[in-house]
C-alpha cells in the first residue's frame, strides 16, 4: 500500500501503525496517526467481528479520526455479494439431541429463523462448498441487531459529553449451525490440528457481550472435492432480534449460496463508518485507458468497460445501521453510501510473488510467471513486476489522489475531499463476471445508472479531482 501512494503522490511523507493485532489496538492507533499529523488515513483491514448493524470501535475510532481533521479511505472488502440478510422469522423444529451442539441425547425444540419469506417454511438454507488444493475454510459471520458491550464500552469511554445509560451487551443468544448434505450435524472440531474431516467451530455465548457469532467449516476429508451442506440460524437463549446477517468468507476453497440467496452487502464495520470513504476496485486493464490494448490481447470486443468495469469480487455495500453507537435503536435505519467510489487495483508492487496474465512489462508478449491462459508463451518472472488486486489496492490509489488535492489546498475538509471525488466520478455501469479471450465472450453485468451499492458514485478520474480543487 506504501508503494502504491508513492506511486500517485510521490512527494507524500507516510506514517505506519499496525492493524493486526486487536480491534482496540487498531483503533488506538488510528487516533495516534491522527495526532501525529496524518492528513490521510487509509486501511485495507477487517476484523470479522466488527459491527454490521451499529458503528463498531474501529468505525468510532475513523469518525473521531475524521472530527480531528484527518480524511479517511477503507478498502470496500473482496466479498462481492456473498452475503444473506432478513428479517428475523422465528419457528420451532423438534429435534432429536443425540450428538447436537445443543442437546444432552433427548429430543428438544429448537427455536430457529425461518428462511422462506414466500409464506412456506424452510428453516435449512443449502449451500454448496468446493474445496482447492484438497481442502475449504469457510468462515460464516453471524450478526443480529443488539448490541455491542464492546463498542458501547468503547462509546462510553471516549465521548466524554455521553448522557447514555452505561454500556450494554447483546440481550440474544444466536447460534449459526452447520449440517452436511443428509441433515446431520457435522461434528465440533477437536482441538489441535485436524485433517482428513469435515468439522465446525462451536458457537459462543453472547448474552451481556457482543451480538455475533463466528461459525467455521473446515472440510478437508480426501472423499469429495465439493458436497452441500445445510446452514440453521437457531436462538439459544435470551430476547430474539429484528434482523439477522451473515457474511461469508472464502479463507480456502469456493462457497455458494445455493438456497434464499439475497445477495446482500458485505462492505460492513468500519468500512462503512458515517465519516469514511470506502473504495470499490476496477482492475487497470478494465478501464478506459487500457480498453484497445486488453481487447486486442484478449481478441474481444473494443468498449467493454468505459471507463471502467467492476471487479467481480468488489464487496457491495447498502448494510443498514439499526443502532446508535451506545446500543440504542435508531428512529429509521440509517443506509450509508458505501461505497463512495470506485479505484484502480492490480498495478506493479515489488511486494507479491505473480504476474498478471494481463500485464506485460517487459513488452515481449509473453506472460508471467505461470499462466497461459492468454499466450501460450510463459516469462522470466524476474522480467516482470508482481501486480497488487484487490480493494486494498484500489483504497491506496485514492488515498494518494487525496494527497495531491491537499498538497493543491491543505485547508480541505474530508467531506469536501469527499465531495469532489463523487462529483469527478465516472459512472461504471458493469460489473465484470468472466474475462474469456475471443469476441464478445467476456461476461459482464448490469450495475444501475448513477449511485449504486456496488460501484458507488463510479471510477475516480485523479486529474479531474486535482483540477477541479479549489485553491486557498
């Protein structure tokens, strides 16, 4: 990410505070940067525990960053829309115990949301899992609208004006349960290292704490590639929610939501702060720039993506906010824009270890270091710069863009910075699905005119965001 600000704005000075080690470290040293002078802040991280339905201790920590005087930029996620989200329905299923994550042997009634909204009842959504290289992890992030005891905590200690009744935690207890394609529960994983099974993480207990629950399948048994398996969202105790959320991540392996798929937003916790400016991604070649070169390369058809198309992966934002920050519901939810807009990715870094099968630095016409999905030729990888994808690598470019309007007029505000950005945008209208070389093979989708969820205000043109700064 340092490269790639040096790259846009190469007179830039940057600061480094690490955000791995805990949400509240984080957050600490967002505001340390802050204090210490940094006039933009970017960030490419997401602690999966962060709040979907209320502002977390990081997006708290981003919005004080941003009342200091600092801009802020969040990478937007790499979680497209792979994301379920409703209302909370709730029925009953009798169930026998023997074995459950729940039960002592004997049947009992399980409390669990119903996810047909068609009127029928279907408390089992199906999904569909295919492993890579002999093994899939994927990570269900459970969240329903109560509160945070962390983050009202968090609330509390750092608004010092706050009239709140003291910090509160969840008042619920939900449970995200994983079952395989013949509806048995697959067993808890065992501590230590486990291979050659198919397991899940047990839930927590959430009641006076925070209200999400991470639920893991790991399926690394040699016997199958791919195979279903069934989701249950059940109440174990306390006040049952409005709403209820789960987004899902491919840490190994591919995951589909094959059943009540709602394709909803997967841009949550900070990155969708009130105060920050989260950052879709486009790849280079994608762009209006590229456009006649990648057609050529690829033998498409010219005028694909102008000026830009979406990354397939890019996380869609449009996840409500249903509470305040002290764990307060909100007269009307609040729907944020997030993203706000669209950056480049997959550019030269000496940091990553592959090359583009698109990008050819050395002009020679071949690719590197492994693919030959565009030319059958193969490269020296030491002729070749490594390229950065992602939205953390889109997130970067923006922040620099923001760096050279400040170094125009250091007496910008972040909502001005913000504003100019939006109104400099260019409309994308697709999102891309599959790159297939030949004409008219490539797949793209629709994305609607003007705003959306999934591309923001469009892609930012950096010239014209420069131009258009006022001077002081």
């Amino acid at each position: 990410m340092v490269q790639l600000v040096h790259d846009v704005a190469p007179g830039a000075a940057q600061k480094f505070h690490t955000a791995a080690t805990s949400q509240l470290d984080f957050a600490l040293g967002i505001l340390e940067l802050q204090e210490a002078g940094s006039d933009v802040i970017v960030d490419d991280f997401i602690f999966f525990r962060e709040n979907m339905f209320s502002d977390g201790i990081l997006a708290q920590a981003a919005d004080l960053a941003v009342g200091g005087g600092a801009v802020y930029f969040s990478s937007a996620g790499n979680d497209a829309r792979l994301s379920y989200e409703s209302d909370y329905r709730e029925t009953t299923v009798t169930t026998n115990g023997g074995g459950n994550l729940n039960g002592n042997g004997a049947p009992f009634v399980l409390r669990t949301h119903d996810f047909d909204e068609s009127g029928g009842t279907d408390t089992l959504q199906r999904v569909h899992v295919t492993q890579a290289d002999g093994r899939a992890i994927i990570v269900f992030n459970l969240q329903w609208d109560q509160p945070f005891l962390s983050s009202t905590t968090f609330a509390d200690l750092t608004d010092p004006t706050s009239t709140s009744q003291p910090p509160r935690g969840a008042t619920g207890d939900l449970d995200l349960l994983i079952y395989n394609d013949k509806g048995i529960l697959v067993p808890r994983c065992p501590p230590g290292l486990f291979v050659g099974m198919t397991c899940q993480l047990a839930p927590t207990r959430n009641i006076g704490r925070d209200a999400v629950d991470n639920a893991a399948l790991f399926v690394t048994g040699p016997k199958s590639k791919s195979g279903d398996f069934f989701l249950r969202v059940v109440r174990a105790g306390g006040v049952a929610p409005q709403h209820v959320k789960y987004v899902a991540f491919e840490i190994a392996g591919l995951v589909d939501i094959v059943t009540h798929d709602t394709q909803s937003g997967t841009a949550y916790g900070h990155t969708n702060a009130r105060n920050v400016a989260s950052i879709g991604a486009s790849s280079w070649y994608l762009t209006e720039e590229f456009d006649s070169a990648f057609s050529a390369l690829v033998q498409d058809t010219p005028g694909a993506c102008i000026p830009a198309c979406l990354n397939d992966f890019s996380s869609a934002g449009g996840v409500p906010i249903y509470l305040d920050k002290y764990g307060v519901p909100l007269a009307e939810p609040e729907s944020r824009q997030t993203p706000r807009v669209t950056g480049p990715d997959g550019g030269n870094t000496t940091f990553f270890f592959a090359d583009s099968s698109f990008d050819d630095d050395d002009g020679d016409g071949c690719n590197s270091p492994t693919s030959t999905f565009i030319t059958p030729c193969l490269d020296n990888p030491a002729d070749e710069r490594p390229n950065f994808f992602g939205t953390s690598a889109s997130a970067p470019h923006v922040a620099g863009v923001a760096a050279l309007m400040l170094d125009k007029n250091i007496a910008l505000s972040a909502n001005q910075i913000y504003e100019i950005l939006r109104d400099t945008a260019e409309d994308i209208t697709k999102r891309e699905v599959l790159i297939v070389p030949g004409p008219g093979n490539s797949q793209f989708s629709p994305l609607p005119a003007s705003y959306d969820f999934d591309s923001g205000h469009g892609f930012v043109d950096a010239a014209a965001a420069v131009a258009v700064t006022p001077t002081p």
